[in-house]
C-alpha cells in the first residue's frame, strides 16, 4: 500500500506524480475562497449537530479550530500545501490537526462537489454586493457631472459625422442609463447565484438525514438548487455574471474610447486629470490617455473569459467533472478586473476638465440644425421629405459660401422654400435646436436636468 499522503491513497498503487499534483492542483488561486469555505463549513456543521449527526461537543471543537484557522489565514501564518490540492483539504487537514477526530467528522454528508460549488456562489454573492455599490458610486460621478453641463453644447454624432446639437450631460447620462441597466442585470443574476448547492453531495444526495433548509437560512441562500445533479455541475451562474461583467466593461469601453477622442487635440473637448494619464518616453510633449486606453484593452479580457466559461461548458456531460476547476481563474480574474475599472472610473470622471467652447465650435461646423430646419418646414405644411429636400440644397450652398445655415440671409433662405420667415433664425441656433427637444428623454436642458432628479431619487 502507498504511504497515505492523500485523502484517497488507499485506492492507488503509487503515488501521484509530482508533475500531475502541480497540474490538477488549484490551490494557488482557490485559496481566496477560504473565508467562503469555512463560513459554509460552519454551517454545515451547525447542521450536523442539530440533525445529531455530530455531537455538540464535535461543533464546538470545529468553531474553535476554524476560528484558529480563520486567524491563521488573515494573519498570514497559514501555511498552504501543494500536496492538499485545494483550498477544501488544506482546511480540513489544519482543522484535524487542531482539534483531532471532530474535524474527520465536519466532512459528513457532503462532497467537494456541493462545497466547492456554495464556496463559489458565496464568493460571487459578495462580489455582486460589491461591484452594486461600485456601480453606484460611478453613476453618481456621472451625475455630478452633468449637472454642471446642462447648458453646454456639443455635437451629437452618427457614423462620426456632426448630426444635431446635443448637451454634454444628456450625452454623459447616457453612460448613467447603461450603468443602471447593468445594476438591474448583476441584481437578477444574483437571485440565480443565491441558492444553495450543499447537501447535493457528490452527484446524488446523501443518506444522512440532514436539513438543507436550515444551511440555506443560516447562509442567507434564498432557495435551494432542487437536482443534485445539476447543484454540483451547474456554472450557469458564473456565466452569467461574466455576461454581465463583459456588458458593463463594453459600455466603459465604448466610454473609454470618446474619452479618447474627445482628449486628442484634434478635437479637444476635455482634458483628463495628470494623475491617470503617462507620458511617452521620447516624445516630451505627449499626455496619453492610459486609463481608458487600458479599459478597451482589458474589456477583450473580459469577452475572453465569457467565452472560455462557455467552452468550458459546453461539451461536459453530468455531473461534476475536473474541468471544472477551470472555471475560478477567469472568474476571479473577471471580478478584480471588472472592480478595478469601475473604481478608478468613479475616481477619473470627476477629474475631467470639459471645454465647452471647442465643444461649441465643432457643433457649429456640421450643420448640426439642418434638421431643425426641415421640421420647421413641416410644421409649415410641408411635407417632410420635401423639407428635406430643400434644407439639402439649402446645405449644399452654405458650404459653397463657407458658412453656416444661421448665417445665410433670410432672402436666400426663402430661394429654397417660400414658406421660410423670419422666426427661422430662431430654430437655427444650437440653444433653440437644444430647447426644442423639450420631452422625456430629449436633450432640452430642463429635461436632462429632471432626468438628473429623477436619477438622483432612484
């Protein structure tokens, strides 16, 4: 027989190969589930005694030797063996080492399967707690924001080209919307990463009579997972919340990369606080936008790791298998990254100096009214693809004379339709285009500044 340096040595001939043991074993990146491990630990236990299982005498030994271990772990001292595999048996071996046969007895009625499985999901849990408030604390970066830019003009693109005037708050609360659909998002993942796995066991259940309810109200699980099966094989939830974490680095990219338009100095709509940019190291002149440059960078991680979870999925039959374990590291890697963005994002938007008259000047080279022009023909009769006819050639001849429409006199602007007066002037102006828009979800800027309130109070 081999010399029992491992949970199930008895069933093996020879020892595990020093190359394998580094291969299959996770604990180098699992290890940060341990606080998660041993609060489902004593749960688990806590239900033992009660089911009497355990005895009371084995529960209290097992809190004292997971508080020990606890300890241990936030101090540092812990010392984590490659040869235990996971953070499950380096736990349970330091307990059993502390306090004798009681910590054999904790691993009664479960399997690694259901405990690695609730370790995760309280892991998650945590982590979608965490990035709501994140999500929060950058909104209302936004917000502060934008209420001080209610009245600044900027051009509203299509395709990149100038299209209608627009405020650079209501552009700014466009991020706020997108940041509130992914709260909703994370919010209703959450419900799904919320039931508890443990007492599946390995795949079927367990013979002991436990009392699963008990550990899902004891853990604040709002339900349980119904099929064993699926309990210990399920990473639907994992998926889902990288779906979501890869939406909401996708909306910050796509921020990112107006910020970095907005920055070159070819447009010079704002500038980004020093402190997160960089230099270049030949070019002394250079202020480069790292921050949002590295968020589009790292939101192809994110997208990576969504599809690694996927693949890893897709082709495994029931129950629980080792690949598996393949799915902490993008995982986690998704929550740190995803964490650090929106921190140093809530940190960055306040930072940003806005420009208001370069803002202005490139709103007025696009013919940004042109199509406040046509609907103020329609509501002079005429219908609207006429309108757009003629405020077409009425462009055409503006950039032949160099000039904007407002700036046309208003003879030649009757040349294009008859039906033009002089109360034009006042819709070809980039504040009466903005003040048109005056309905929920318009640019006009006491509807922006309701729509501030309106996110405010929410």
């Amino acid at each position: 027989m081999a010399q029992d340096n491992n949970t199930w040595s008895g069933r093996f001939s020879e020892p595990v190969a020093e190359l394998v043991k580094r291969y299959t074993a996770s604990v180098d990146f699992d290890r940060r589930l341990a606080p998660y491990d041993i609060q489902g630990s004593l749960a688990h236990a806590e239900m033992l005694t009660e089911c009497k299982i355990i005895s009371p005498d084995d529960l209290k030994d097992i809190r004292r030797g997971l508080a020990q271990i606890e300890s241990e772990i936030a101090s540092g001292d812990f010392e984590w063996s490659l040869d235990l595999e996971d953070v499950h048996l380096n736990i349970e071996k330091r307990l059993t080492a502390l306090v004798g046969d009681a910590g054999k007895r904790l691993h009664t009625g479960r399997s690694r399967n259901d405990q690695v499985a609730t370790d995760v999901r309280l892991y998650l849990r945590s982590a979608i707690d965490d990035l709501l408030v994140l999500i929060k604390s950058l909104q209302n970066a936004l917000l502060d924001l934008a209420e001080k830019h209610t009245h600044t003009i900027m051009p509203g693109f299509t395709h990149l080209q100038v299209a209608q005037p627009i405020s650079f708050a209501h552009h700014l609360m466009a991020y706020h919307e997108m940041m509130a659909r992914d709260s909703e998002r994370l919010k209703d993942a959450r419900r799904r990463v919320n039931r508890l796995p443990l007492g599946s066991a390995a795949l079927a259940g367990t013979s002991y009579p436990i009392d699963r309810r008990m550990v899902a109200n004891t853990l604040g699980f709002e339900g349980l997972c119904e099929n064993s099966l699926d309990a210990v094989s399920d990473r639907d939830f994992a998926i889902e919340f990288t779906a979501c974490a890869a939406l909401i680095m996708t909306h910050l990219s796509r921020f990112s990369e107006e910020l970095i338009l907005w920055m070159s100095p070819m447009v010079g709509f704002i500038d980004i606080a020093d402190r997160f940019c960089t230099g270049s190291s030949i070019m002394p002149q250079k202020k480069n936008p790292d921050v949002p440059e590295l968020v589009r960078g790292k939101t192809g991680r994110i997208h990576g790791h969504l599809v690694s979870l996927l693949t890893l999925m897709k082709g495994q039959p029931l129950a629980y298998n080792k690949d598996n374990q393949e799915d902490k590291e993008p995982l986690f890697d998704t929550v740190d990254t995803l964490t650090q963005t929106l921190r140093i994002y809530a940190d960055m938007i306040p930072g940003i100096k806005v420009k208001p008259d370069a803002m202005r000047r490139a709103a007025l080279q696009g013919y940004a009214t042109a199509t406040d022009l046509a609907d103020y023909l329609v509501k002079k009769g005429l219908p609207f693809r006429d309108a757009h006819e003629a405020v077409a050639l009425a462009v055409r001849h503006a950039e032949q004379k160099g000039c904007d429409l407002s700036e046309i006199g208003l003879s030649e602007l009757r040349e294009f339709s008859s039906l033009i007066a002089e109360d034009v002037y006042g819709v070809l102006t980039l504040e009466g285009s903005l003040a048109s828009r005056n309905h929920i979800g318009g640019t006009a800027p006491e509807q922006v500044a309701a729509a501030i309130a309106r996110a405010r109070r929410t």
